[in-house]
C-alpha cells in the first residue's frame, strides 16, 4: 500500500510535453531518408515521411523554409534534411521540422534545372512553333544586363564597329543573386511596351550554375515567352545553358555573338548589295554594246533604203483614200437634203383640220351604233331572265305550297312519302305555304 501512495501519476500533455522537451534537447539533427506520403497543403506547407529499410519517421518543412528550396521535392527521392525533431501533441506524434534539405547524390540547383526544364517543355515553351525570326535591319535594340559588367562592354563595342547606327536601350538589372530574377522579367516587360524597340537581348557574362542562376528561374522563363517581341538569350560562355536559352527566340553562346546576330545582317546586306551593283553595272554594259552592235547591223541593212519609197506610196494613197471619202460624205448629205425637201412639200399638202374633222365624225356615229346595239342588248338578255326567273318560279316548292300542298316531315327532319312511314303517336311536322305545324299522328291508311 506503501508503493501506491508514493507513486506520480502524469496527465497525457505532461508526458507529451516530456518527451517533447528531451527531443528539443538533442538540437540540429542531420537525417538521411527516402521521401514517401509527399503532400503540400495550400498553405504552402509540406509534410511528408523520411524511411528507409527498417524505419520511418515523419517530417514537416514549413513554407517559410521551403519557399528558398531551387527543387521539389517529389516521392521516391533520397534525400539529406535538417532540423529539429518535436513532438506534434494534438496526436502525440513525434515528427522533424525541416529548415533544410538537399537532394543526395545530384546537386539541388542541376536537379532544379532538370524539373524545371522538363516542367517547361512539357507545357510547350520550347516548341519551335512558338518562336519567331530576327527583323532583317533592326532600328533599336533593348538590352537587358548589368550595366557595369563586361558583357555590356562587349556588345555595345561589337555594335559600334558594325553597325554605329543601331540605337541601343539599357535597361540595367542585377544577373545574380537575390531580386534578380524579377528584375530580369520586370525588364523584359517593360521593353515590350516601347514600340521603338524591334529586338531585345538578355544576358551576362560567364559563371557558376549559381551565378547564372537568375536566367534559370521560372518568372523569367514565362516572360521571355510572353515577349511579343524577338528575344536573344545570351547568357555565359558556349558551353553554358540555362532555361531561358531554351525559351529564347534564338541562343547567342556569348554575349559578343549576340551583338552580331542583331548588327551582323546589316553589313551583310550592304556587301550583298554592292555585288548585286557591280554585277548589275557590267549586265548593263554588256547589254548597251550587245544593242549597239544589232543597231549596226540594222542601219546597214537594204530595208532601210527602201523604206522611203514605201513611205511616199503610202502617203499617196492616204490623199487618194481621203478625198474620195470626203466626196461620199457630201453626196450621201446631198441626198438626205433632198429626201427632207420633198417630204416637207409632200406634208404642205395635206389639211390637218379637215382630217381631224373627218375622224371626228366617224367616232361619232361609231359611239352612237355602239350605245345602241349596247340598249338591244340589254333589253335580250333582261327578256331572257325574266323568262328564267318565271320557269324557276313555276318549279318552286314554295309555289306548290302556295297552291295548297302541304310538306310533312318527321323528327329526324326526313320527308314523308308514305302512310307506311310513321306510326300512330308519331310526331310529324307539316311545313305549310306560311307557317309550320306540329302534329301527333292519330291513325294512318
């Protein structure tokens, strides 16, 4: 009984909290493990499981720690976190909270680089489809880079030397380190709103996977492929590749090739316009003395003797040809002349009133045959209906009634014919010449 009134008893928090203060006491702890169960909440928090072959622990990286990881962290991934191991109490599970974490074996900035890439082509943003040419002779060009650095040097040297017209617009930015980035993108943007700039190149010099990172990042991924205008990636040395060399119109493999991508097609053309002027000049060289020998040949050639006396025939006869015509022209006018004369005598003669006196008479007694033959006409036909009108009369069953007759009906409204037809008590209607009546058959014969 001794032992039972000596013992401690401890509530579930109170152990909870135990055990929670001797794991806080172990401090930073490194682990290694395969991530399972990966799940981010919306919150932006990721909680997962870390095991290997005989154990599993389970782990939660806060979004104020996972938004600086360069990777994602997917199931099936091996990888090394640090933390601190706590207990969760609401369900008294004990759980690391991550600060950090790296992949095993490939580094986290190439295994960033790789997600991202094939993130990006998958959605399309490397397709060739996508992507548009170089403007042949560019008036301005953007650049987006450090204005301090040695590849804004380089370009602008290479751009004076061929091509000292080509305006240029800086638009200064940091290439590395924190904010980059969204300068990068927030540049490219901006040099899409000035409709003087036909082409826009972004880059630096060359460095470290982290040095180029900026060019790496997804919010200048989606801006390069956004630009409605030509882009040129020129970022690093030729060996170097980063995602928006990928998203690019074109790839410059240093900043220095850039520069002649934009400038180079200018003096091409003036050397291609040049051999096109000589060429052109000795063509028409060689047509004008080719000419002037075929005029030779042509003003020593015996047509040319004999064309004047062909020319002298042909006047002649031009003379001959148009003074017949102008003779025919005057007999044929002679003629209508003549023809007007005598149809204005011919027209003198006739009396326009007397003819118009004569006609109206014969309209006269034409209207009064017509209205008269119209009157026996009419007086015909009326005899005829009244003659039509008499016989329909004689045939009326109302002229019958009138004589006396009667018409008898039954209640179906059928005509009676026959005594055999009804039957003592029978209703019957008789339809009189004025009138009807309603009688009850008494006795038939």
């Amino acid at each position: 009984m001794e032992l039972f009134a000596q013992r401690k008893i401890y509530s579930v928090f109170d152990i909870t909290s135990e055990i929670k203060k001797s794991l806080d006491r172990m401090g930073i702890v490194w682990i290694q493990g395969e991530i399972s169960n990966f799940k981010r909440h919306s919150s932006g928090h990721m909680y997962f499981s870390l095991k290997d072959e005989r154990a599993q622990l389970k782990a939660a990286c806060f979004r104020n720690n996972n938004m600086y990881l360069k990777f994602r962290p997917e199931d099936g991934m091996e990888v090394i976190v640090r933390g601190r191991l706590s207990v969760y109490e609401p369900r008294g599970d004990y759980q690391a909270i991550v600060e950090y974490m790296e992949p095993v074996g490939l580094g986290s900035l190439q295994l960033a680089f790789e997600q991202l890439k094939e993130t990006l082509r998958k959605e399309g943003l490397f397709d060739e489809m996508h992507k548009v040419s170089l403007p042949l002779l560019p008036g301005k060009v953007g650049i987006v880079t450090s204005p301090t650095g040695a590849a804004i040097q380089d370009i602008l040297r290479i751009l004076k030397r061929r091509n000292a017209a080509l305006d240029v617009l800086i638009y200064p930015v940091r290439v590395q380190g924190p904010g980059a980035a969204e300068q990068i993108a927030a540049g490219i943007r901006y040099l899409n709103t000035r409709p003087d700039i036909d082409v826009i190149i972004i880059g630096r010099g060359g460095g470290s996977i982290e040095d180029l990172w900026a060019f790496n990042e997804e919010i200048v991924a989606r801006a390069i492929f956004s630009s409605e205008l030509p882009l040129i990636s020129a970022v690093g040395h030729e060996v170097d590749y980063t995602i928006s060399d990928f998203v690019a119109d074109l790839r410059a493999p240093t900043p220095s090739a850039a520069a002649e991508m934009v400038s180079g097609a200018r003096e091409d053309l003036c050397a291609a316009v040049n051999s096109l002027k000589g060429r052109m000049c000795q063509s028409i060289r060689r047509t004008i003395e080719r000419r002037r020998l075929s005029l030779e040949r042509l003003s020593n050639n015996r047509a040319f003797m004999l064309a004047p006396n062909r020319i002298r025939d042909l006047q002649q006869r031009f003379d001959e040809n148009s003074m017949r015509m102008v003779q025919a022209v005057q007999r044929f006018t002679n003629s209508l002349r003549h023809r007007e004369r005598m149809l204005a005598t011919r027209l003198v003669t006739y009396d326009l009133g007397r003819m118009i006196h004569h006609k109206s008479d014969i309209l006269a007694r034409s209207r009064r045959a017509m209205i008269a033959a119209i009157r026996v006409r009419v007086q015909r036909e009326r005899a005829r209906l009244g003659l039509a009108a008499g016989k329909i009369d004689a045939l009326s069953p109302l002229a019958i009634l009138k004589r006396g007759f009667a018409l008898c009906r039954d209640d179906a409204g059928a005509i009676i014919r026959n005594s055999a037809d009804v039957s003592p008590g029978d209703r019957v209607h008789v339809s009189l010449a004025a009138g009807e009546l309603s009688c009850r058959v008494e006795e038939t014969k």
